[in-house]
C-alpha cells in the first residue's frame, strides 16, 4: 500500500502534490487544512483521510476528527495534528499511545520535518514538515511511503521549494 503525507498546506494546496501522490493508495493529511477546498480536492483524486488541526475552522473539523486511530497492511496507527516530539509528547498524546499502542505517529503543527524512531514507545514517529506557504519553515515538504506487511518501506522526502515560492 503506498501512502500520502502531508500537513499544514493552511488553506493553500500546491497541485504538484497531486502528481507526486499520483501512484499512492491513500492520502493522509496530518492537520492545519485551513479549507474545505483542500480536502475536497485531496478526496476527489485519491482516499484521503486527515484530522483538523489548532487552524482549521468548523468546517473542517465537521470533515476531519482531532485523531485518527487506523489500521493499514497490518500497521497500526496514530494520526493528530499537535503530537509534541519523542520522548516530549503532550499528555494527551502520551494516553493515547499507552491506549492504542501504534507502530506509527504521524502529526504535523511544527512546520519541522521529522522521522525518527520512538524506541521508548515502540513505535515511528513521522512529521512531513509543512506543505503551505504560510509558517516560518524554509522548505515546503510532503512524504510518501510504502507499507508491507506491517512495514514501512520505500520512505521519499519530496521537497516542493521554498516556502515563498510557487512551482
């Protein structure tokens, strides 16, 4: 199965992520969506499921819950918006993780790219950066992914510019 990732695109979605995620199964978007335009052109070209983030309006968030708890090729996972980073995670998310245990984190809110493993917690903890032009980071990022088998495999940083710039 390969998956989507993005977050923080703030009401503004470059539509190269669409060639980019042309050949993903599924799209995920870790929160701050800022428009229902953007999930309904994420929903129209491929499954799409998000959550809202500390942005988003009530429009979005009657779209998109605050978490995500989903199982896909035998990988279980944990997507919000605000998630904190390991070991430091806000004690909301930290509940969360004893609850339902996943092998994957995916949130966004920090605008900072980020993979790593969570060896305290078992699990990998994944923020695609920011996809929008609005925030303080210098590089627009996404992530695609494959899963096998619980796995993931196939990891690509994609780097769309600068924060700035268009195209």
């Amino acid at each position: 199965m390969r998956i989507g990732v993005l977050s923080d695109t703030h009401g503004w979605l470059d539509k190269r992520i669409l060639h980019f995620f042309k050949d993903c199964d599924e799209i995920w978007h870790a929160g701050d969506v800022g428009s229902v335009e953007v999930i309904n052109t994420l929903s129209t070209f491929k499954p799409t499921i998000g959550v809202y983030g500390n942005i988003d309006n009530q429009h979005v968030r009657r779209l998109f819950p605050e978490f995500q708890h989903i199982q896909r090729a035998g990988l279980y996972i944990l997507i919000t918006h605000i998630a904190g980073t390991p070991p430091k995670y806000n004690s909301v998310i930290y509940n969360k993780l004893k609850e339902f245990s996943p092998n994957l984190l995916v949130c966004g809110h920090s605008h900072i790219l980020k993979v790593m493993p969570d060896k305290q917690n078992q699990l990998t903890y994944l923020n695609p950066g920011a996809a929008g032009r609005h925030g303080f980071h210098k590089i627009r990022t996404i992530i695609r992914f494959e899963i096998n088998a619980g796995q993931l495999q196939n990891m690509e940083v994609i780097e769309l510019g600068k924060r700035g710039k268009i195209g």
